[in-house]
C-alpha cells in the first residue's frame, strides 16, 4: 500500500469533533503523525465552544452525533468564522 502524501500547512491547527473515543484517537493520531495539531472535543456543543475560544484552521466532524449533530457543528464555525473550513464524515 502506497501512502499518499498529505499537503502540509503546519503546524495547522485542527479542531476534531468525534463522539467515538477510539475513532478521536485514531484521527487524532494520524493527523499528529503528520505534523498536524489536532485538539479533539467529543460533541458539538463543546466543539464550538472550544472553536469559540481557540484557533482553529480547520473543523473535521462526524457527521451523525447525539444532539448536535456535525452539520450543524458547521453552520454554527461558519457563522463564527465563514473562513473556516469545515470537514463532515460518517461512518
């Protein structure tokens, strides 16, 4: 298996919104391994008061979670920050 470089914009800071502990772990892990900061929150209301009070050149989020869900993770960044990028996934 090859493995595809990642472009890197380090150190980014990266905000990652996972309710799954060891999905957090594993995202959290790879993006490290890459030379990426990552700062993992376990659901969408502490997401976006981590993001409110930190800075953040990207949001990864799951998509499906209790309460807040990841699409509403994003409104909510882009109403903060329209600049921001903000990635959804699922599993």
């Amino acid at each position: 298996m090859v493995k595809a470089a990642i472009p890197s914009v380090s150190p980014a800071n990266i905000l990652i919104v996972e309710d799954e502990p060891d999905m957090a772990r594993v995202n959290s892990g790879l993006l490290s391994e890459e030379g990426y900061s990552p700062e993992v929150t376990h659901n969408g209301l502490e997401a976006t008061q981590t993001f409110e009070t930190g800075r953040h050149d990207l949001v990864i989020s799951d998509l499906a979670m209790p309460g807040i869900s990841g699409a509403e993770v994003a409104r909510r960044i882009k109403e903060i920050s329209p600049a921001t990028p903000a990635l959804l996934l699922t599993g």
